[in-house]
C-alpha cells in the first residue's frame, strides 16, 4: 500500500499518524509540504529516520527543489519524480492519502 | 508625518503548500505605497517561505521568492526571523535568501506588542 503525506510535520499530525498506522513494508511518499520531512537535523528527524526501519521512505523531487531544500534531504530518503509517483501510484493496490 | 501607523505582517505558513506566503507578499507591497512602518516576521513554517534556492523548473508553480529581495527597494526592511523556527527545521541564517535578524520568542513578543496594527498570515 502506497502512503502520501502532503502537509508539513510541523503543522499537522499526518507523517505522525501515518508511521503509526502503514503496515510494515508499506511505502510512504512524501509530497507538497510534505517533503520538509524528508529534510535532515529537524525536530521530526528522529521520528522519520526511526520510520526507515519499517518502510521506504520516498519525497518527490520536484517538491523538495520547488522549496529550496532539495541539497538538505536525509540520507535513506529515495527521490523520485511525477513518472516515478504513478509509478508508485501504479505498482501499489491501494494508495491512502494522509491529508 | 504623525499618521505614520505600525504595522507587523505575521508569516506562519510554507510557501506553495497554500496560498497564504504569496497573499502576505501582496499585501506588503501593496501596503508599501501607503508609506508606513512596516514589519515582517517570519515564524514557525513560514521561515520556510525565505529558504534559498527555490526552484521552479521542475514543477507548474511560480518562485515567488525573488521578491523577497525587492523588499527594500520598497523600504521594507525590517525582517524578523523566529530562531526557535529556524532551528527546529534544520536551517539557519546562511540558508536565507535575504537579510533577516534572528529573534527569540520573547523578543517578537516584545515588537508585536508595540504595533498599532498586526496582520496574520
């Protein structure tokens, strides 16, 4: 199952509510504000490299240049671009939206 | 001038992820003509609206961001930055893409507190 989080971590719950809810395995993609927690030495950092260890933490490229915060992303975190999110969208049976 | 009037523009959102950063520029430099004290401040997400190196070519919206420098050319030059904001997100001065001063908490408090009028964003 493919998991999107659109909103930052500093303004609302959804990566927290997200990594407490996905089931092991599953792939979280980070996109619009949601890609500032990707970033790394933030204050939810801890929380999305913890995060790794269970799923595969993707961020839409695009998003993270978009803002300026591309050259600041986690190591772990894999990029990808619009083709690769209907990749993603496509190759997953189910998507849920964390908005 | 004795009708000059103090005015704060409070900045809490990201740019891009909504409309609120762009409508705050707008207003400052709409507000910019009227001649008065302008102020912004920059805290929690909306330190993210002056990151450096926004860049648009990959996706359909516009960087805004450059208008930032053009801030001064309308005489608005006071540009306050949370640095509880800042740290938290991972970024720090050199990160900005113009000339902020860091305030603490305690300190914006103090500056909000002295305008006549404070706009929130």
């Amino acid at each position: 199952m493919l998991h999107t989080i659109n909103k930052s971590p500093f303004q609302t719950n959804s990566l927290e509510s997200c990594i407490a809810h996905a089931k092991e395995g599953s792939t979280v993609l980070l996109i619009e504000d949601g890609v500032y927690a990707a970033m790394k030495d933030t204050k939810v950092s801890a929380m999305l490299r913890e995060a790794m260890s269970r799923f595969t933490i993707c961020a839409l490229e695009p998003d993270l240049k978009l803002r300026g915060v591309a050259d600041k992303v986690m190591d772990g975190v894999k990029l990808v671009d619009y083709a690769g999110f209907v990749d993603l969208a496509c190759d997953n049976d189910k998507v849920q939206s964390w908005l | 001038m004795s009708d000059i009037k103090k005015f704060m523009y409070v900045n809490r959102k990201a740019p891009y992820g909504t409309v609120y950063a762009l409508e705050s520029l707008e207003v400052v430099l709409i507000g910019a003509a009227f001649e008065q004290d302008v102020s912004l401040v920059f805290m929690d997400d909306g330190v993210y609206q002056l990151a450096k190196g926004q860049d648009s070519s990959a996706s359909d919206m516009k960087n805004f961001s450059p208008t930032y420098r053009a801030l001064e050319m309308y005489d608005v030059e006071k540009l306050y930055v949370a640095r509880e904001s800042l740290e938290a997100r991972g970024l720090t001065e050199a990160d900005l893409i113009v000339d902020v001063e860091l305030k603490s908490a305690d300190e914006i408090r103090d500056l909000m507190e002295e305008q006549d009028v404070v706009l929130s964003f």
